[in-house]
C-alpha cells in the first residue's frame, strides 16, 4: 500500500524534504553572495562557471518546491495519482526547471572550463530532454503508468549525461597543480548528487515498489535526501574555491 500521510514515515519525508529546500536556498544565497562580492571586487559581472552553478542551484530550488507539492500535495506518493492532470503538468515544470539548469552548469563547464571544446551540444542534448518530456506530456502523450516511466526515465539521460562534469574534473585535478582536492570534491560532489537524483526516478523506483512494496520508497528516500545534501554541499564549496 501508498505511504499514508499520517503515517511517521510520511511525516519524515515532509521534514527532509523542508530541509533539502532549506538547504538549496541557503547554497544559493552563499553563491549569490560570492558572485556579488567578485562582481564588486574585480568592477564587473561575468558570466563565469560560479554563476552557471548560482542558476542551477536556484533551479533545483525552484524544482524541488514544485516535487514538494507534487509529492505530498498531488500524489502522496501513491502511483496512481501519478497520472493526474494536474500532477503531471507540475511533474513536467518540475523537470523541465531542473534540467534548464543542469543545461545552464553544464553550457559554463564547456564554455569557461573547457573553451568552448565541446560546442554546448550536451547543454543543448540536456535541455532537449526537459523540453521533449514537456511537448510528450503536452500533447497528451502520456495515458498509462508505462508512459510515465518513459519520460522519467529520460531524465536519465540527462544525469547521465552529466557524468561528463567529474570525468573532466578528474581530469583537471590529475593534470593541474594545485587542484587536485578541489577538482576531485567538485567531481565527487557530482557524481554523489547525481546518484541520489537517479534512484527517485520512475525506472529504478516502479521495479524496487514492485518487488518489494511501497515501503521500499522509506530507505529509497532517505538515500536521496542524503546523497542529494551531501552532493550539493561538496559540489557548491568546490566551485567556490575553483579557478584555472
């Protein structure tokens, strides 16, 4: 059976989720702050690999507030309120915010970090997904629960191919002095993040409730909440203190 809301289990989730959007809001500010503070100290704003990360974070902010009223609101967790109209366009936005800012880190990563080598075409393969899903669930495409699983399982692609961010970070700290640390906590960040983000997603969730029961959604929950809070605090600090 669905997590009832007036279960312990539920109640905490409601909790950790308060706290994620807690905590996303505070790393926005902390980098917000640190933009203000380089604009004011070198006379000028620039549209560096800090800033790309400013948008994301409040992104996964503004994404995380709308799976919140998706989540506890709309579905409670139950999946059959997965397909209700209203769920469903909130699930869409939700997604379709997150990855504009996954797209936007990730365009600043090849344009500031790595020149421009990669043309943007996995920013613009990563926003492609949100807005795919977006005219998929629009258009009136998505009537079962297997249709559901196909555009959130393409949100994996998107994590997936976010992958490319600790594969160069590694790279950079194994070839650069003096970044090693700060280029593998960058790396690591990520790639904790991203595994946190992946594990909540319809094609790992459904088959896991399937196996094992809806209950299996209490430690798959609070997997994420903790691999997504560590990630973003490793990922957040690292970018800080990052400068080739």
């Amino acid at each position: 059976m669905p997590l009832e809301p007036n279960t312990i289990e539920y109640q905490v989730f409601y909790i950790l989720t308060i706290l994620l959007l807690v905590a996303k809001f505070s790393l926005s500010i902390y980098l917000g702050k640190k933009i203000y503070a380089k604009s004011k100290r070198e006379g000028q704003f620039s549209f560096d690999f800090i800033f790309g990360v400013f948008i994301l974070m409040v992104c996964l902010f503004i994404s995380r507030l709308l799976y919140f009223f998706y989540d506890f609101y709309l579905t409670e967790f139950n999946p059959q309120n997965f397909l209700n109209p209203t769920a469903l366009l909130m699930w869409m936005f939700a997604s379709l915010v997150s990855t504009i800012g996954y797209a936007t880190a990730m365009f600043t990563v090849d344009y500031r970090v790595l020149h421009f080598r990669l043309k943007g075409i996995i920013a613009y393969l990563i926003i492609g997904v949100g807005i795919f899903d977006s005219v998929w669930i629009l258009g009136g495409f998505v009537k079962t629960q297997s249709d559901f699983e196909l555009v959130s399982g393409l949100l994996m692609v998107a994590n997936f191919l976010a992958i490319i961010i600790p594969i160069i970070f590694f790279y950079i700290g194994i070839k650069t002095m003096g970044l090693k640390k700060i280029s593998f906590i960058i790396a690591f960040g990520v790639i904790i993040f991203s595994i946190g983000s992946s594990i909540v997603l319809q094609p790992i969730i459904a088959p896991l409730r399937n196996t094992f029961g809806d209950l299996i959604q209490i430690p798959i929950f609070f997997i994420f909440f903790i691999f997504k809070l560590v990630g973003l605090a490793m990922f957040s600090w690292g970018v800080t203190q990052f400068s080739l």
